[in-house]
C-alpha cells in the first residue's frame, strides 16, 4: 500500500508532536522519581534512627535516671544521718533562769476617729492615702482603684519589632519572586 505525500507529511508531524509530548512527560518523571527518591531515603532515616539510635538513646537516659536515684537516696540517707546525730549531740543544758521584774500594765489607748470622705465625680487616691486608709478602723474607708493608661511604645506609631521585620519580609519576596520565575522558565522549556 502506498501513501501519498500529504500522508507522508502528516505522519511526520504527528510523529514531531509525540516526541515533545514525551520530552515533556520525560522531564516530569524524572522529578516525580526523585521526589520518590527522597522521601524513601527519608523514610530509611527515620526507621534506622527508630531501630538503631532510639534503644540506645532509652538506655542512656535509663542509666542516667538511675544515677541521679542513687545520688538522691545518698543525699537523703547522709541528711538522715546528720539530722540524727545533730539531735542526740544538741541536747540543751541547764541554764540559770532570771528572776522575773515588774513590767508595767498597758494604758488604755483612744480609739481613732473617722475622718469624713469628700466625695468627688472622679476618684483619685495616691498609694499613701489608700494604705492610710486601708489601716483606720472606720467603717467608711475603703481602698478604692485609680485607672492608669496603657503605656504607649516609645518608637511613636509604628509597628512594634517583632516578626521577620521589612528586610526579611523583602528577603522573602525577593525568594518567591525567583521561584516563580525559575518554575515558568522550566515549563516553557519542558
């Protein structure tokens, strides 16, 4: 059977378009396959830290928990000890007493008075005056708050420095912005 050139020429680019579809599925592949490739090797990490450096990590923190068990019980049983022998060695000795002297009875004292409270639209009382009252015996005194302001940060009204700040922020913007580039520039070659 014979083809004619029109044939010919449509085969040809059929065939043109096959082979960079799989230039294409090529290159897509083979970062799959090492994605693949990478997380397997990550996986063969963590089994071997699980099975290899795990027990021993328990084992040395077994050994470590004993010795400071040992060490407290030494501790412990010498402060046993010395509480022991400080008790017997400690034994008060008789000592002349003094005779008793007259001590004078105490005076009645006055009762202090209450002092009358004026009373204002806002209240406002300093430490002194609220420690003052607070100590008289009055049934009227009581210790009342004084609101305070927020304290405002002493850079004006900017953004406090937390965070990665604005040349982090630039950095990453920066970073991204490669990326992005560097990602199209491989689809359209691919």
């Amino acid at each position: 059977m014979s083809t004619s050139g029109a044939d010919q020429e449509f085969l040809e680019e059929e065939g043109e378009e096959v082979v960079a579809a799989e230039g294409g599925n090529r290159t897509f592949i083979i970062l799959v396959g090492a994605l693949g490739g990478l997380l397997a090797l990550g996986i063969c990490a963590f089994v071997a830290w699980a099975f290899l450096l795990g027990p021993q990590m328990r084992a040395g923190r077994e050994l470590q928990n004993q010795a400071i068990l040992a060490t407290n019980t030494a501790v412990a049983a010498a402060a046993a000890a010395m509480a022991e022998t400080a008790t017997t060695e400690a034994q008060p000795t008789p000592t002349e007493t003094i005779a008793p002297t007259d001590t004078p009875r105490p005076t009645p004292t006055v009762a202090p008075t209450a002092t009358p409270v004026p009373e204002t639209s806002e209240v406002t009382a300093t430490p002194a005056e609220v420690s003052e009252a607070a100590t008289t015996t009055s049934p009227s005194a009581t210790a009342t708050r004084r609101p305070t302001a927020t304290p405002k940060p002493a850079g004006g009204t900017g953004v406090p420095d937390t965070g990665i700040g604005t040349l982090g922020t630039g950095a990453v913007a920066a970073g991204l912005l490669l990326l992005l580039i560097v990602v199209r520039r491989m689809r359209r070659a691919a």
